[in-house]
C-alpha cells in the first residue's frame, strides 16, 4: 500500500491489494469522510477496478487516486 504521501501508479498495483481510494475534491486528505478502502480486483490499460465494502464487481479509478 502506498504511503499517504505515495500515489500509487499502475507498475505499483496488483491484483489483490487493499488500497485506498480518496477523492478529487478530499485533496490527498485520508482522514475525509468520502476515503474508500478496497482491494485491487483487475488492472486493465490505464484504469484500476477496486471492490469496495460488500461491492461484487469493482468499480473503475484512475491510479493517481489510489494510496
């Protein structure tokens, strides 16, 4: 997982993973009520799918949101 500092890129992912997902406008802040914790479930091209919480399928998220 990354560092709350560490933006995680695609080379750093992997199937499996927990990461964090947090938000545009939550502006690199963990603590925002809108922070997502999930684990990685495909890395396709650019785009990451993450489940989250009780989620079958993983949603889509650009890399350069997930710590």
């Amino acid at each position: 997982m990354g560092t709350w500092g560490h933006k995680m890129q695609i080379k750093d992912l992997y199937v499996g993973q927990t990461v964090y997902y947090i938000p545009r406008h939550a502006k690199g802040d963990f603590r925002h009520k809108d922070t997502e914790r999930g684990i990685v479930s495909r890395i396709r091209d650019n785009v990451v799918f993450v489940r989250f919480g009780n989620d079958t399928h993983g949603k889509a998220c650009d890399p350069a949101l997930l710590y």
